[in-house]
C-alpha cells in the first residue's frame, strides 16, 4: 500500500509552507505530495496570503524535492485549456526527473469561478472527457506525428504534440463519487481512481462501480490503482488530535464522528488494514495545517512503519 500527503493550501498556506510539507514528506518517506488545485479559500478565515497557482508550485517544488511525488488531487477542468495543461504537466515531469501525476476533475467551487471571472458550465463531464482525450492524446503521439481533435469543446488542428513528459506515462487520477460517468470516464483514461471523504462502506460501494466500468470495456480491474482521501488527524495524545482538529476548524467529537483517519497509531493502523481489505491501494492523508510538520512526523515515524 502507498501513502500520501494531501493538502490544501488556499486555506492560507504559501509556497514557502508548502516547500516545508513537501520536504517534511519527502525526509518521512512519503511516497508522493498532492495539493488541490484552487483559487479561494472555503469557509470562514483570513484569505492571507491569497492563493497559489497549483502546476507554478508544483514546478517549484519539482526543482526543490529530490524523490517524492508530485501532483494535483485534482486540477479543475475549468481552469485551463487542455493542451496548455498537458505543456505545463510535461514541463513538471522534466522539471521533477519524472515525478509528477497528474489529477483532473470536473471542478465543483462554483463561488471561486464567479470570483475569479473563470466560466462555469453547468455540463462539464464532457469537457473533463474531452480534456482527459486531448492530454493524453498530445502526450502519446509519437514525435514527429501531429495531433488533431474535434469536438463539442476543444478543436485541436496538428498540433505539434510537445513536449513530451520524460515518463512513459504520466500517472491520470480521475476521482468522484458519480454513479456513471465518474467510473466510465476512469475505466478509460486514469492510472487511479480516487474517491474522497467517504465512510468504508461507501469507499467499497465506489470500488465496485469502477471494477465493473473496467470489466465493461475490457480492462482488467487490477491495472487500476484504487485510492481514498481522507482527513486525517493523528497524534499520540488526545491533545494533539484536538489541536489539529480545532486548526482545522472541527472540534474532536465532530472528526472522530466523520470518515477522517483520527486517533494515536494503533487505531490508525486499524483504519488502513480495513481499507486494504476493500482493495484500497493508495491512502492520502489529507492534512489541514500546513505548518503542522510535527504532524507528518508523526504519520511517518509513528505509523508509516505498523503499515507497511
């Protein structure tokens, strides 16, 4: 099983905070940091220091990190064309040596697309279909071969189809609970299927509509990595996990009610033998408190070694 760092850094967080987690990942033996991919902060809160552009940080951190992983749990299918996103996420991958996956979604933060002048269709299942075609397709076209797409959103007419990533396949993380067209979308395009904020049962009832989707088309499930985000609020004493859930605005009750990973690690470790026995691959520990590094020691002094 693989674990993760998952943040969220437009709650208040800059580059430099975010540098400090991935590096504080990095030395813990993380296997990879992902960041989501907006402009606004949700909730209540001081909007200080305003937000950070998703692929510029990950470029920052590609040339700062020397190991771990890098990507977006997940970009929005709004935010930008799809062959500039597909320049910008090879230029991650030379930038990094190869380490870059690559999440897209729909996008839901519709007061962020009003904010920020940004178009918000009601439909975007298609774009994200269309957007996940077109990346792939640029990034598997051989050299010297152009690459042309017609649409209902994006037209494309020989593009030149570079750069191209240094890997051989940049890893496509396609997440969602969506009944349909979530499982058919990852069934066609995703190296991993991510479904986020769930309880067990849900986690295996979004497991099984995937599995089938791949049988549907004739992939086998197996060559699907199968992952859960979950909040996450670990520590050894029960003053710690209420610290970091009161930083995170949630009080202990309210987490320990909820789907989130929260207590010292045995009980973690409890939690993930139960997630491997659904067949999950990959667990993020979404972390709220960027500046919190003694929490990702302690996932990866503490925990990291009764799991693996």
């Amino acid at each position: 099983m693989e674990f993760t760092i998952f943040t969220e850094p437009q709650q208040g967080f800059s580059y430099d905070d975010q540098l400090a987690c991935a590096l504080a990942a990095e030395r813990n033996g993380f296997g990879a940091f992902f960041r989501s991919d907006h402009y606004m902060r949700m909730g209540s809160g001081s909007p200080l220091p305003g937000p950070t552009d998703a692929w510029t940080t990950l470029a920052g951190l590609a040339r700062e990190t020397s190991t771990i992983r890098l990507g977006t749990l997940v970009s929005s299918a709004t935010h930008r064309y799809p062959a500039i996103l597909a320049i910008q996420v090879a230029q991650v991958d030379a930038m990094s040596g190869g380490r870059a996956e690559f999440g897209l979604g729909t996008g839901w933060f519709e007061e962020e697309h009003r904010a920020y002048g940004i178009p918000f269709p009601a439909r975007r299942f298609g774009m994200l279909e269309e957007q996940l075609a077109v990346i792939t397709g640029l990034w598997q076209t051989p050299v010297g071969e152009t690459f042309s797409f017609s649409g209902e959103h994006y037209t494309l007419e020989d593009a030149p189809a570079l750069p191209k990533p240094v890997q051989t396949r940049v890893p496509v993380v396609v997440g969602g609970g969506g009944p349909r067209r979530t499982p058919a979308i990852a069934a066609r395009f995703a190296t991993e299927f991510n479904i986020g904020f769930q309880p067990d049962d849900v986690v295996a009832e979004k497991l099984a509509g995937v599995r089938a989707a791949c049988e549907a088309i004739g992939r086998d499930p197996g060559t699907l990595k199968m992952s859960v985000a979950l909040p996450t609020f670990a520590g050894a004493t029960e003053s710690d996990i209420r610290r970091r859930a009161e930083a995170a605005g949630r009080t202990l009750d309210d987490v320990r009610r909820s789907a989130a990973v929260v207590g010292d690690a045995d009980a973690i470790a409890e939690r993930i033998d139960g997630l491997r026995a659904l067949g999950v691959d990959r667990i993020h520990f979404q972390l709220m408190d960027l500046r919190d590094t003694e929490h990702i020691d302690y996932l990866g002094g503490e925990v990291l070694p009764r799991v693996r």
